[in-house]
C-alpha cells in the first residue's frame, strides 16, 4: 500500500488508514473477535495506519486496537488517538448511550486542560498497552477554544518537544476551527471528519488552502458521512444522525450514477477524497472483516472518466474540487 508523508511531521503513513469507532460498538455492538479479525484483516491488505480515541466505544476501541498492534513490531506501524475527554464511571443512574452500543459502564468527560490532557495521554497508553502514541489529536473542542489553545495544545507541544509524540494535530467534525487553529498553534495535522466528501466540501474554500500553504496533513475520516455514501439505500445516516430527506435523496442520485456508469458508490467517495492534493490519508470505519477488505478494494476500483464528467455536469459537487484523473 502506497505510503505518504504526513505534513512537516516526517511520519510516513500508508494512505489508507483504518478508522475504530466502529469497533467501539458506534451504532451497533461488536464482539472482540470481530473487532481483532477486522484489524487483522486490515493489516493482512497493507494498512498500517490506525486511528483511535477515549470516546470510541468508551475504551474499548483502545483496547481492542492495542490488543492487536502489541503482537506486532512497534515501528511497523502508526497510531493516533485524542484527548480532551477522561472517561470516568457513569454512575449508578447511566442509561445506554445514543451512539455507542455494548460499552463498559464509563462516560466521557469534557478536559482539555493541560493536567487533564497528560491524565488521559497517560490513560489511553495503558489501554493500549503501548509504549507510545505516534500522533496526538485535540477531540472535538468545539465550545473550548480558549481551554484548547492554552491548556491541550500547551500539553501536546511540550509531549511533541521532549519527543514522547512525533505529531500533533485536532480532530473535528467541522472546518472553521481548525482553520483558527492553523494560525495560532504550530500543527502538524488535522483529521477532518465528514467536511470533504461527495456531500460536503466545506473544507474547500478555507481550511485546504491554509494546510497547503502551511504544509499541514490531513487526514480525512467520516468519508462515508456516517454510512449515507456507503450505503444509499439502506439506513441511512449523516452526521452520526439520520439523514434528512434531501440528503437521502441526493445520496441515491450519486449511488444511481455510479450504477449507470459500472461502478461503486464507495469507490467514488474515497476517490474523490484522495484526489484533492492537501489531503493525505483517508481513513475507513469497518466493524467487520470482510467490510475492512471491501473498503480497501474500493480505492483502486474503476471508476470511469466519465463518471467524474457527469458528476460535474450535474453540479454535484463544488467545481472547484478536483476530480480524479486529467480532467481541467
């Protein structure tokens, strides 16, 4: 699998990475043997890139994750996970979890104070049962901007200074403040859930060019905007949400052109998303292994040209997205 520099970090990549919320029962559970075949399989295709976070099934994603990446030779691979959220016990009162399914009885906190990011750095190394952490994200500081800058990303450049951590980045679900951050901490990279994809490019107009300018990697998740491009016509969601009507029904316009033309939603989504030249790796949930194989198969199938012409002669997407292959 095609390797890639991740920015002005220096940490070599594969280009697809494999994404474990799924693996952290997002929307359904999963046992540890499907969630250790599905790593494995991953692994067996080349993937040697492996995102993760407190939040994803509470701990367990870590866990399992680490479980596997500990029979392998550390330097063989490349991890993330995130910060900003402590996971603590739920309490005698906890009900189950909107998004996480079949999780232990925790609950994340909100922190990202500089004693809390060390805590949870220090917490997600035990989980994982790994010496270290290749890339540290702040997680989705959406109201903590301030806190982010002056405690999280203070923690985060001093693990990077004496070097406990070789990148250090944000991962969010939304452009603008990443944006921000590009010009107040020096970054290596972001990991951009779900703002450049077939149904969403409002990582274009701002955010891209900014990382460009900045050698700042991106790594891109949520390229199947929670499951709506993965599968049009199943049930559909956007956002972690169900879709609204006029997504699903844009959604099913891209599924039915790609099948006019021979080819595969997913195929179109992640090569759409690999084509615009400031991202770097794209990132695929798979709760299954034979999902883990599908995605990856889906990076190299055809799409034809003449997809992407049609695409564009609908407007289905920005025009000033880049398009794989030699169109203008």
């Amino acid at each position: 699998m095609e390797r890639v520099r991740l920015g002005r970090s220096g940490l070599e990549l594969t280009q697809l990475g494999l994404g474990t919320a799924p693996l952290g029962g997002l929307f359904t559970a999963v046992s540890d043997d499907d969630a250790e075949a599905t790593i494995a399989r991953a692994w067996s295709l080349g993937v040697r890139y492996f995102d993760t976070a407190p939040l994803y099934g509470f701990g367990l994603a870590e866990q399992r994750l680490g479980r596997f990446l500990r029979t392998q030779p550390r330097d063989s691979y490349v991890v993330s996970t995130k910060v900003g959220r402590l996971l603590r016990a739920a309490g005698s009162a906890s009900v189950e979890d909107d998004h996480y399914k079949g999780v232990p009885d925790l609950r994340p906190q909100f922190d990202f104070s500089y004693d809390g990011v060390m805590r949870s750095v220090d917490e997600s190394l035990a989980r994982l049962g790994l010496d270290r952490i290749d890339i540290l994200l702040v997680h989705d500081p959406d109201e903590h901007f301030a806190d982010a800058v002056d405690g999280a990303f203070r923690a985060l450049q001093r693990l990077r200074e004496d070097g406990s951590v070789k990148a250090i980045g944000a991962g969010m679900n939304q452009s603008e403040m990443l944006a921000r951050f590009a010009e107040r901490v020096p970054v290596d990279c972001f990991l951009l859930a779900g703002r450049y994809t077939l149904l969403d490019q409002g990582a274009l107009a701002e955010l891209f060019p900014i990382c460009r300018a900045q050698n700042i990697g991106i790594i891109l998740g949520g390229i199947y905007n929670s499951g709506i491009l993965a599968d049009a016509y199943g049930a559909a969601k956007f956002n972690y949400e169900d879709a609204d009507a006029a997504l699903v029904a844009r959604a099913r316009e891209l599924d039915d052109l790609c099948k006019q033309h021979g080819t595969a939603l997913k195929a179109a989504a992640i090569q759409f998303c690999l084509a615009h030249p400031a991202v770097t790796v794209a990132l695929q949930g798979a709760r299954t292994a034979d999902e883990a194989a599908e995605n990856i198969a889906m990076a190299g199938k055809l799409v034809p040209s003449a997809f992407w012409r049609e695409l564009r002669a609908r407007n289905l997407v920005d025009p000033q997205a880049p398009l794989p292959g030699d169109l203008p």
